[in-house]
C-alpha cells in the first residue's frame, strides 16, 4: 500500500509541476519541525489515511492530493512534504501556492470582520511579508513557519470568504520602496501614535517612521490598557530571565521618545539593577507591558523625611560628620531614638502600575489603525501609503 502510495505520490509531483502557472509564488510552510516533528503522522489523501513512521521515509515524501489533502485532521491546500529529519522524526511541510496560503494567514492575523479595506491592506501588507521572508527558514529547510515567528497560518479551515476576497482582488500586489520588497510589519494596535523602527529595533528604516493613527478607534483591545505587576511577581520574572538583581525594589523609567515610546529603563534590585533597551523595555514583563509606550508608577510606602523646607530628597541628602561632609548611603543610616535604632529602609513598593497605548511592537501598520482608516473612507493603497511612508503598491 505504502509504495503504491510513493508511486501514486510522484505522478503527482510531476502532475503538479505543470499545474502551477508562471507567475505563481510556491512557498512551503513549515507546520511541524525541531521540537514539533512528530514520531508519525497520519495523512489522509482523497479519503484514503496512511500513517507515516520516520523509517517509512527515504529523505523526503511529496504527498499531491487530487482533492484534499489531511494532516491528522487539518485540511490544507497544495501538497503535503514529510522530511526525515536528522533526530529520525517527521518534518511536516505545507507546500503551497502563496495566494492560497495569504487567505488563511489574513484571518488569522486579522479579523476577518474587519472592513473590506482593512482586509485588503492586510493582505498586501502579509505578501509583501512573505515574499520578502522566503528564505527565512532556508536552514530548516522550508520559507516560514505557521506561528507568530512569521505569520501565523492555518490551512483550509483558518479560510474565511471575506479574506479570500481580500487576497483574489490584490492578487500579486506587493508593497515596495526604491524598487524593492519592503519588511511590512504591523502590529494590532498604536493607541494613536505609530513608532519607529530606528527606536524600537535601532535600524532607521526610511518608510518605517512614527505617522499618526488617530483613526484608531478607542473601544479596541489595545488602544490603552493598565496593568499591575507585583513585587514578587517582577522578582518572579526577573529570576526566571535569569537577572540576579535580588527583590526588585523599583522600576525607572530612564528614556523615551517624544511619543512616551520607552527606550531606556532601569530595574532595581536588592542586589543589584538592569538596565533594558529598546525593545527589550516592552519584552522584559511582556504580559503587563503589551507594548512599548507606557508609564510606571510604583505603589506603596516609601520612607519620606520631612525637613523644615518639606520634602527630603534623598538623593541629595548628606551627613555631617566630624570628617566633614560625606554623601549618604541610604540603606545604610540609621536612627537612633529613645525607643533604639530605626534603619531607613529603601523604597518599598508593593506593586507597579504599567499604563500604555498600542499592542505590539509599534512599528508600521496598525492593525486597528487600518480598519480605523477603512471605516472613514481610505482605501487600502492609501493605508499602505500612510503606515509606509514613501512606498507604493505594484
Ligand atoms: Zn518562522
């Protein structure tokens, strides 16, 4: 059965060849491989299953359906290549026309509910991806991979008729700049105020700048947000990145750009401090800061000493002794009063309160921003235009 399966399965690659015009893009999509191969796999070709073990495949099996083809149970379009990889498991790889693969990413890296425009901008926006990603994966010998790394794709069943629409009427069409395929990232949401790539990943991209998204509606997941952090939770974190700074103690915030976009901040520990960058700033405590545009407040008691003129700053605070002047070591005074001595203690804050805009890295098209800019008329060229500045569609 099996090698009438591996006879069946090379009329068909042949078959295939011929199938595909020239101007068609292939792209093949890694589903499982590394961690995710399988120890077997069961394919279901036209209705007819067979199971797969490493020792069935001699390299490589090219499996081209008539009708459909089946992984376990996910329907996906073109033909299905299993790769013994060098840890005797099973690589799963879709290979498939690029305009069929788009009409599942689209729904799933946007909502299929979006506005026709917004679908259609997305759909250029992921090709143009794509295209430029085609040897992403070259070392694990396929272009992209189906998760969030790339884009995320699902097959047949991810497919929804409104992002197949989107993908039939731009078909072909890339964004370019200079003559070239552009990177065109996007994210889900910029709270009002896209950022660029130079302050986010630290290479100035000329049509990756900060533009205005104030199309954006208010009521998105995204557009602003709060969230609290514990002590112990930062500390939790922070140990588990394998930062030795001790209990943290505060979180400051050093640098941002004029759009509050965080690009230098400061944690502090009992033991120690870190010192974060860029995007390291949002990736550091990703569940509680979903972007890079945020405030911290520290909430809790914090040692004040009050002086005849107010406030102390404690920073600036000196102790006089008979050597003179020395700058003070807060941590280490102490105070000694009828009742004994009483250290200063450092800050001690029970929590931080993150406040943000955006969801995601910021840079290029909102997401939220596009279907924002749909609803009051742009069409999808000028959506591309607006979030890649200086670019045109071709
Ligand atoms: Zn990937």
């Amino acid at each position: 059965m099996k090698k009438l399966m591996l006879i069946f399965t090379i009329i068909c690659i042949c078959f295939t060849v011929n199938v595909y015009a020239e101007e068609d893009v292939i792209i093949r999509v890694g589903l499982y491989y590394g961690s995710s191969a399988k120890d077997s796999v069961e394919i279901n070709v036209d209705g007819e299953i067979t199971t797969y073990y490493p020792d069935d495949i001699d390299g490589q099996v090219d499996i081209v359906p008539e009708e459909f083809v089946k992984v376990n149970t996910s329907q996906y379009r073109g033909s299905i290549r299993l790769v013994r990889n060098s840890d005797n498991k099973i690589n799963i790889i879709n290979v498939v026309d690029i305009e069929d693969y788009l009409a599942s990413v689209i729904s799933k890296e946007m909502s299929p509910y979006f506005e026709e425009e917004a679908l259609k901008a997305q759909a250029v926006a992921s090709r143009t991806y794509a295209m430029a990603h085609l040897n992403k994966h070259k070392n694990d010998g396929f272009d992209v991979c189906q998760y969030i790394h790339c884009q995320v794709y699902g097959g047949v069943s991810m497919e929804n008729p409104k992002t197949t629409k989107a993908v039939d009427d731009t078909k072909g069409q890339v964004i370019k700049y200079d003559g070239q395929l552009i990177s065109a990232v996007y994210s889900a949401s910029s709270g009002g105020y896209t950022e660029s790539a130079v302050n986010v990943w630290g290479n100035d991209i000329p049509y990756l700048q900060a533009v205005s998204d104030e199309h954006e509606e208010e009521d998105v997941f995204g557009h602003k947000w709060t969230y609290e952090l514990t002590v112990s939770k930062a500390t939790e974190i922070m140990e588990s990145k394998g930062y030795e700074i001790g209990t943290v103690t505060d979180i400051v915030i050093n640098e941002t750009t004029e759009r509050g976009v965080v690009t230098k901040m400061t944690i502090k520990g009992t033991k120690g401090e870190k010192v974060f960058k860029k995007e390291s700033c949002r990736g550091v405590f990703p569940n509680h800061t979903i972007s890079q545009a945020f405030t911290v407040t520290p909430v809790g008691e914090n040692t004040t000493i009050y002086t005849t003129s107010g406030v102390a700053n404690k920073s600036e605070m000196y102790i006089l002794s008979a050597n003179g002047l020395s700058k003070s070591i807060l941590n280490s005074v102490s105070f000694l009063d009828k009742k004994g001595v009483h250290s200063v203690p450092q800050t001690n804050y029970t929590k931080f309160v993150f406040e943000g805009r955006g969801y995601g890295h910021l840079v290029g098209m909102s997401q939220n921003g596009a279907n924002g800019m749909a609803k009051q008329g742009y069409d999808y060229v000028q959506i591309l235009t607006h979030y890649y500045q200086g670019t045109e569609i071709d």
